[in-house]
C-alpha cells in the first residue's frame, strides 16, 4: 500500500497529481488522529452486499442487485482483523445495518434503487466472518447515515468513545454518509481503505481521496493494526 496515497487501494487510479496539488496547496488533509478509546463501526456488511459467496460483480448482482462483488469479500477479510483486535482490548463495535424494508420505507431510495425493495430476507443477514456477538451493539437503520434518525452518538457517548474507525459499504454511500455526520459530532474519524468497499473503483476512490482531504485519516488496516496494537498495556512479568 502507498501509505502517502492510501485512497489508492482497490481503485482506479483516477485521482490524477494535478487534484493532489490543489488539495495540497490548497492545505487539506491534515491527520487528526487516533482517539484514546475508538469504536469500531461495521456497516452494512451484510450478503445482499457481497454476495453469499465469493464472485466477481456481473455474476454477484445476478443473486443480489446491491451486492459489490469480490471486492467485498476482501474488504471482509481485513475487518475480521480489526474486529478481532477491537475484541481482545474490549473496544466497542457497532454494527449500523439495513433493516429488511417494507413498502412503506421506499421513499425516495427506493425510487433511485427499485432493487433494493426486493431483496430477500436472508440477504440482510450478516456475514459470518465478521457477525456480532454478544456485548456488540446492532443500530438498524433506515437511510445511508448511520447517524441520521439513529441512537448512535448517544450509543458512542454511553461507551465513551471519542473516536471511531469506519469500515464497510459502500464507501460512497452509507460510509462516507457516515463518515461526514461523525465529523460533523466532532469525532475523530479513521477510514481504513482496503476494509471498506464499493462497487465502482473509480467512485470508491474518489470518496476515498475526498474523506481523506475534508473529514477522516484514510490509511491501511496494517498501519491501523500497528497502531492499535503499539496501544496495548504492557504484560507485567514476574
């Protein structure tokens, strides 16, 4: 991973040098930070985003029209990690997530994605690899921002967290919808790139690039890992 270009990961390479500079120049992208007690949000890591297998796009929306391919199964693999090392230093995991809709919640979603009226129960259900357990907290949702008509600040607030780390799909959607309401709450945000997930590299991407510039450090579940990890009491030997 280009650790200077983290947005890189799993896109198209269509943030061209000339946009940097401006951005640059222009002086954003600044990082904010880890806080000292980070939460960690799995969003939408359910099948009807990724398949119940793994597939490449054109054969995985045959089985569900929201799912985002391969790419999301890879995306899984890196959030099982950081869930596992939220898990042993008893941090926080939430995971904000679609309910099954009725007709009644077709709003105007429903009219830009007719599709996503009709997926099946079971598309809804998390994805083994990384579902949650006991003491994790399930926040369904009804709109891209798991923030938005939600009891998620007041959940982050009664755990004391004072930072967060975004993970899930879509980067374009309900991550960055997510992504700029924390900002908005004055958390710090942390986006790790090859654990989030879209089914576009071009707009995966550009989302990338543009959180990482105006509202989150954008970086690699390794880097992440180590500097969690690098947070870890020190064994007390006798």
């Amino acid at each position: 991973m280009n650790t200077q270009q983290p947005w890189t990961v799993g896109g198209a390479g269509v943030v061209d040098n000339e946009t940097i500079r401006r951005y640059g120049r222009a002086g954003f992208g600044s990082p904010v930070g880890l806080g000292a007690r980070p939460a960690l949000l799995i969003i939408d890591v359910q099948y009807r985003t990724v398949g119940t297998r793994r597939q490449p796009f054109d054969a995985a929306v045959e089985e569900f029209t929201t799912s985002c391919g391969d790419v999301g199964w890879d995306a899984v693999e890196r959030i099982a990690e950081l869930l596992a090392e939220f898990r042993a230093n008893d941090l926080p995991v939430l995971y904000p997530h679609v309910a099954p809709k009725a007709s009644y919640d077709a709003g105007r979603l429903g009219a830009k994605v007719p599709g996503i009226m009709s997926i099946p129960t079971y598309g809804y259900e998390f994805v083994k690899e990384i579902a949650p357990v006991e003491g994790d907290i399930l926040l369904p949702k009804r709109h891209p921002s798991a923030f938005f008509g939600t009891p998620l600040a007041s959940y982050l607030i009664d755990v004391g967290a004072d930072s967060i780390v975004v993970t899930g799909a879509t980067t374009s959607g309900c991550v960055r919808s997510s992504v700029v309401d924390a900002f908005s709450y004055n958390f710090k945000v942390t986006v790790p790139a090859d654990a989030v997930y879209d089914r576009s590299p071009v707009v995966h991407e550009v989302n990338l690039f543009d959180m990482a510039q105006k509202y989150a450090d954008v970086t690699g579940t390794d880097r992440l890992l180590e500097r969690l990890r690098s947070r870890r009491p020190a064994k007390v030997t006798g």
